[in-house]
C-alpha cells in the first residue's frame, strides 16, 4: 500500500562510516551555495555546498539503495536514479543555523522534471544540540541521528530547529522523475 505522507527512516551507517563519508565529500565539493538558494523568504542559515553524486558512489551506495527500496514499497513514484549525473547538497549548521519551514519544490520554470523525494543522511560526527527536524504531517520531531537515512514526499513542508550547541550535517539527495500530472 503507497502512503504518499509516509516518512521512511532508517540506520545505515556506522559513526566510523560517517567520519569516512564526510572526508570523501569535503574532497569533491563543485560550488558553496548561497542561503538564499532553495526555498523563498525562508530562514536558511549554514554553510551548503554542492557535491557530484558519481565519486561517492561507493561509499554512499546503501544509503541510496534504501531510498530506492522506501520509493518501491511506500510510495510507488516515477523517478529516474541518474546517480551518476546528479549533484547532492552537503548542509553544515553550526549553532544558530536553521531551516525554516519550506517545501523542496521544483523551481516551476522547469516543468520538465519535478523532485519527487527528499532523501536525507545525517552525517554529524559528534553530539549536537537543537536542530530537530520535523515534517508538518507528522507530530513532534523524526528521530534523526547520526548515521541514518529519512525519505519523504518532497512536497511535505518540513524544518530543520536552531542548533543550540555542537554541529549538525546532512547529505541530501532529491529524487526526481517525470513532471507531476
């Protein structure tokens, strides 16, 4: 049974895996991206890069097979893997960054695809405080650590809370596929 409001969440990597994965994208970051880029009129404050999918392939693999797996079982969506020629966002939040509420919508000039999931991994390497993440469908924050995969409809509105203390990084990829119809 498709619930198209599901969240799927997952363990996948280990902290020492964590440490390796972030080495690895720190070496293959193409551009820093700017605030402003993403949702409109919305608190964004971190350090965002862009990063090539294909050099981490081997490394990220499971993570992105479990976000196919969450696609075939709870949600059923047309969406093209092109692993090797798609970019993922590397989000770092020191204390104070945030994500206010937004929808990873795809810019609607470009009707040709649409984002049809947001996959993310939590890849801090140490204890952080504050930025819980929360879906609007869902009560209260999703159980987020380090180390593990979450999938949803990327049209669900969802936010990232203030860091009060430490660091909070995230790797995310969005699924897309035909435009919606």
């Amino acid at each position: 049974m498709n619930n198209k409001l599901s969240i799927n969440t997952f363990e996948v990597f280990t902290q020492e895996q964590v440490v390796k994965i972030n080495k690895e994208i720190k070496k293959n970051i193409l551009r820093t991206q700017q605030s402003s880029d993403g949702a409109q009129n919305v608190s964004k404050i971190g350090k965002f890069s862009i990063v090539r999918c294909g050099p981490l392939m081997e490394l990220i693999h499971p993570w992105l097979y479990l976000c196919q797996e969450s696609n075939k079982k709870l949600f059923g969506y047309d969406i093209e893997w092109d692993f090797h020629l798609d970019t993922l966002s590397y989000n770092v939040y020191d204390t104070d960054g945030e994500y206010g509420w937004h929808v990873d919508a795809t810019d609607k000039n470009i009707i040709v695809r649409d984002s049809k999931l947001t996959c993310l991994l939590n890849l801090s390497e140490k204890q952080y405080e504050g930025g819980e993440f929360h879906v609007i469908s869902h009560e209260g924050e999703q159980k987020f650590s380090s180390g593990m995969g979450i999938v949803f409809t990327s049209l669900l509105a969802h936010k990232v809370t203030p860091i009060t203390k430490g660091e909070r990084i995230t790797l995310t990829y969005w699924a897309s596929g035909a435009a919606w119809r």
